[in-house]
C-alpha cells in the first residue's frame, strides 16, 4: 500500500511538471467541435434533402406490401376454415347412413375444430347445427340466435344459393367481438361457418399502418374499436375508409381527410372479391419520422457538443486511474482474494481489458468454488447451487413433496443376468426415468439399488407446493409412458418387460448438506419421506403403479383422474392413512378409471382380502 501511495504520489508531481505549448486536450476539443458542427450541418442537410423522397416512395412500397402481406393472411385463414369445412360436410354425407352416425359426426366435428382452432360452429341446412363446447358454454341458445339473424336476413340465402361466397360480422348477434361467418354452398346445401378472427387484428393494425378487412358490401369485418387508439392517432378512424369504398375506384387512391391530411390508401381483393383488405398509412406521420429523426440528431450532437470539453479534460485520468485499479486487483488476487469487482470506466482497449480481467477473476472464482464442492454433491442442479452459493449450510425446512419408485421383482431378475448386462439396463432405465424428473424441474436425490428417490421444492420449487406436487405426480406419469417404450425396448430384443410402482407424498421435510467434514450430501429427511417410501411398497398389494397419499391428492385432485384405496394403518400412526391410484391426467387420452387402468398395464385385479403385508415389520396393514 505504501508503493502504491508513493507511485500515485509520483505521478501526481509529474503530472504537475509537464507544461506544453498545444495540449492534447485543447487540440482535441478544437477537432471534435468542428467535426460536430459539420457533421450535424451534414446529416441535416441528408435528411430533408435527400431522405424525404424516399421515405415517401417506401412508405408506400410498404403499404403495398403490409396491404398484401395482411391480405393474404386473411385469404389464408379464410380459405382453410372452408376448404375444411367443406370437406367436414362431405365426409358428412359419405357417412350420414351408418349406423353410428352421430359418433362418426362427432368426431370429425372434433377434427375439423382441432385444425382450425377459431370455428365456433358449423350450421347446415341438410345436416343442422354443430358448436364447440366453448362457444355453446358462452352463448347459451346460438342455434336459435342464428336462425333469427338467418331469418331477417333472406337476401344472403338467396345470394348464396346463387353461387355466391358471402362473409359477415355476427359479433353484435353473439356478442362475442371480431366473430365473422362464412356463408357458402355445397352440394346445394346452405352453409355457414362461424369463427373468431381476433387473432388477426395484431397483423391488421400495427403502429400508424392500418388495415382494415371489409366485404363485399362495404361492411366492416376486422376493424379497430378503441376509440382512445383512434383518437391517439395510431390508427385513421373507419369513416376514411367508408368514404374511400364511395368515391374511389382502382387499388391506389390518396384520401384528404378534413383535416388536410393525405393517407396513402392500397386495396386488395380476397377470395373473388368477397371481402377487401384496405391499408392506410398517413404521410403526415412520414414526415413526423423524419422530423423527429432530426432533432434528435441536433439535440444529441448538441449535447456531446458541450460534453465533449469535460470527457477531454479529464481524459488522462480515464487512462490512469483505469491501471491503477488493475494493478491493486491483481494484488488482490495474489494474496488469494478472487472478490474482485472493476468496473470500466471507459469504452476504449482499457475498458475492454477491466472487462476480462474481472471476467477472468469471476472464473478463478467459479473454479475455486467447483473444487471445493464437486466432490461433495453427485447432482448437477444441487452442485451448481452450492458453487453458486445458494445452497446454506446446515438443515432447512421445507414443504416438499418426495417420490420413490422401485422395479417389481428385480432382484430375481438381476440374478440371471451378468454384471455388464445389470449395468446396461439400469443405465438404460434410469436414463430415462431420470428425464422425467429433470423435465418437471425435480432433482434425484439418490438411487438406492434399482430404486429412484427424487423430490420436488426442496433445493428447486416450481413456485408452490401444488405446483411441486403437481410436478411430481406428472414426472410419474410420464415414467408410465417411458417405462411402456422401455419394455418395448425389452421385448425387441427377446427380454421381460418390467414392472415399476411409484409412491408419492407431501409435507414439511428438513432439507440440508448431510454427512461428514470431508464427504457432504444434499438429502432430505423426515416422516414425509418415511411415508413417501412405504407408500411406493403398497403399489403391489394394490396392483397399480402410480400411489399417492392424501396429502398429495389433495394438491392436485383439481388436475387427475384418481380413485381412493382402502385406508393404510402405517406404524406410530393412530388413524388409517387414505390412499389413491393415480389414473390419469384429466383432459389426456388414456385410462379414466383403475380397471382401464390396469387392463392397460396388464396386471390381474386384486384381491385385497388376502393380502399378506410384511407381519414382521408391521409398516402398513389393509384398512377395512
């Protein structure tokens, strides 16, 4: 420290010695002011003169190609939602004399609507009404809705009947905005397929570009209806492109509205003239950009204009001091402190060395960590989190939900195997339970021969206790279909498949680096886990492969398909504990009750009156 003094000291009495004619700095100031001024002079000059032009000429290039580029994403979801309606119907009469019409029908309703997310129905004259569940939910009566607006308006039948595609705006019919309805014939059948497009609002109005979509009469289809946006000025209000639609012909047009102002106007047809898209863009906000982008060059170039003298003055110091706090780091370092904290001063090759420099301090920092703490943890996230620093010492309290699973009859099996072959199938097996952890954001706490402990919300939590017990219970399931490849796997190639049960529980747990000075393990403790593990051994008795406690369930009842077990005496517990087999997730394909679910897995239902638990342990008896 005192060389340190002694060297600044020095270069302080230097710095006072040094007398010149033409400072750098005044010489400096003197080039950058000018080199301002004509800069500024310049650009300014650039902008008025030469970019005005041309920013008109590629604000209308560009509203030629916004106005094609929304058209034919209209036209595109417009054409898909019919050419898949239309083969709906005709598959419709391909099937309407089987006998199991009405599933058939259902089903391809259901297919159509999963192609085309937006149709909210489906009404024909020969085959009737068909409505997502959704929509029937939130407009209570739509069938008889429609048939009245039908009614009272006859001259779109008969303009369908006539071969002509007509679309509507039946938003103020259902009340639900931005719903549009095609009417078409097919096969000399009236249809209409209604839809939502407020999925293309976003692509019709962006910043000052506007494009409305209208039809073939003049009624507006897709439109902006927040009056504060129109007044704001971010979009022109519809009455321009009223007024266009009555006295302008041809596809370019410039409107003058009352205000003075001109927008440029370009018009698409879609789909045969059945609708148009019109963009708008306003060349007042042409030249806005290009006023604006003026004066922030005059603003900017006169604020490093008067900047300029101060960063010269004191530009010798940004090259000192710089050094000097490198030296003292790397001091620091030397003596073992890797804590280092520059910052850069400056912009230049100095600012760029500061910036490795404590890049590099940061990684010898990492490596000191990692060294320190590899050996201590097996788990990636759990090793990360203690390099990191985020893992404290000592034991935590946790609501944590913990998962065991154990292969059926392993050790019978393992014995007509050879150690490769033990090896290869457990490396096999758990590779692919352990993704299903890693994927739900679980961490393994351990294998336990061929068995796989694992907990969610201890070191790493989903963000709530449900959302970590809903984790868990899906990382089970997701083992199901895994273990179902896997045996696929084993079959192929001559071998047994296997069977697995899963025991899940959740609760308060002690979370914590457990073991000696020298060898450390993040594990988690308690009677949640206790009762985690004999809740996975009730799998066989029961005959299913995914068990939870109640205290799981009821976290995630809201989100699977499970069915109560008889209750579970488990020792130093007065009152039976409740069980349930997890069936399925609500909403997936697959098993919705035990029996599915076990005549999918391919296990025999149980007699539960005979089951013989442990009597010498004594973990768990079969409730009455």
């Amino acid at each position: 420290m005192k060389k340190d003094k002694e060297i600044k000291k020095m270069d302080k009495s230097l710095k006072k010695h040094i007398k010149v004619r033409h400072p750098i700095g005044a010489k400096l100031g003197a080039i950058f002011s000018l080199l301002v001024i004509l800069v500024l002079g310049i650009t300014v000059a650039l902008v008025y003169v030469l970019f005005a032009n041309d920013q008109r000429v590629n604000a209308k290039s560009n509203t030629i190609s916004l106005n094609e580029t929304t058209a034919n994403a209209v036209q595109l979801q417009l054409q898909n939602i019919q050419g898949n309606t239309n083969n709906y119907l005709n598959v419709l009469y391909v099937i309407k004399d089987d006998n199991h019409y009405e599933e058939e029908a259902s089903y391809f309703f259901d297919e159509l609507c999963s192609a085309n997310s937006d149709i909210l129905f489906v009404y024909s004259k020969t085959f009737g009404y068909k409505a997502t569940p959704l929509f029937s939910e939130a407009v209570p009566g739509a069938q008889k809705i429609f048939e009245a607006w039908l009614s009272s308006n006859r001259n779109v039948e008969n303009r369908v009947k006539s071969g002509i595609v007509v679309v509507k705006d039946l938003s103020t019919s259902f009340g639900i905005p931005y719903t549009l309805g095609t009417m078409f014939k097919n096969n000399n059948d009236f249809v209409c397929v209604a839809y939502n497009v407020e999925s293309l609002k976003e692509t019709c109005f962006k910043n000052s570009n506007a494009t409305y979509i209208v039809n073939s009469e003049g009624e507006p289809l897709i439109y902006e209806d927040n009056q504060t946006v129109i007044d704001a000025g971010l979009v022109p209000s519809f009455d321009i492109v009223d007024e266009i639609l009555k006295y302008s012909t041809g596809n370019e047009y410039i409107y003058k509205d009352t205000q003075n102002n001109n927008w440029i106007y370009i018009r698409m047809n879609i789909l045969d003239d059945t609708c148009s898209a019109i963009t708008l863009t306003s060349e007042s906000s042409i030249l806005k950009a290009i006023n604006l982008t003026a004066l922030r060059i005059i603003a900017i170039t006169v604020a490093v204009f008067f900047l300029a003298i101060l960063i010269i003055r004191f530009f010798s110091r940004s090259l000192t001091n710089p050094i000097e706090d490198l030296v003292a780091a790397t001091n620091s370092i030397d003596r073992g402190n890797y804590n280092i904290h520059l910052r850069p001063r400056t912009k230049d090759e100095i600012g760029y060395l500061t910036d490795r420099f404590t890049n590099m301090a940061g990684g010898l920092a990492e490596r000191n960590r990692l060294m320190t703490t590899f050996t201590k943890f097996v788990n990636k996230d759990i090793a990360e989190k203690a390099a990191n620093g985020q893992l404290t010492l000592g034991g935590e309290d946790k609501n944590a939900t913990v998962f065991f699973s154990d292969i059926r009859s392993f050790t019978a099996m393992s014995e007509k195997m050879t150690a490769p072959q033990v090896v290869e199938f457990l490396n096999d097996y758990f590779t692919r339970m352990v993704d299903c952890v890693n994927r739900t954001n679980g961490i393994v706490d351990k294998f336990i021969g061929d068995a796989v402990m694992a907990v969610w919300g201890a070191a790493t939590t989903n963000g709530s206790p449900e959302e970590d017990a809903w984790a868990a219970v899906k990382a089970a399931l997701m083992m199901r279909i895994a273990l179902y490849h896997f045996n696929e796997n084993q079959i192929a190639h001559g071998r047994n498949p296997i069977k697995i049960g899963c025991g899940i529980n959740s609760g308060p747990i002690v979370a914590g680096q457990i073991g000696s000075e020298d060898h450390m393990n993040y594990t988690v403790i308690g009677d949640t886990v206790n009762l985690a593990s004999r809740t996975e051994a009730l799998n066989k008795p029961f005959a299913t492969d995914i068990l939870i406690t109640e205290n799981t369930y009821l976290l995630v009842k809201d989100k699977i398909i499970a069915e109560e077990m008889p209750g579970v005496h488990v020792k130093g517990k007065t009152d039976p504990i409740k069980m349930y087999a997890v069936v399925n997730a609500k909403g997936i394909k697959g098993p919705k009750d035990i029996h599915k679910l076990r005549e999918f897995l391919g296990w025999d239902e149980p007699e539960l009156d005979k089951v013989n638990t442990d009597e010498e342990e004594k973990k768990y008896k079969i409730g009455k």
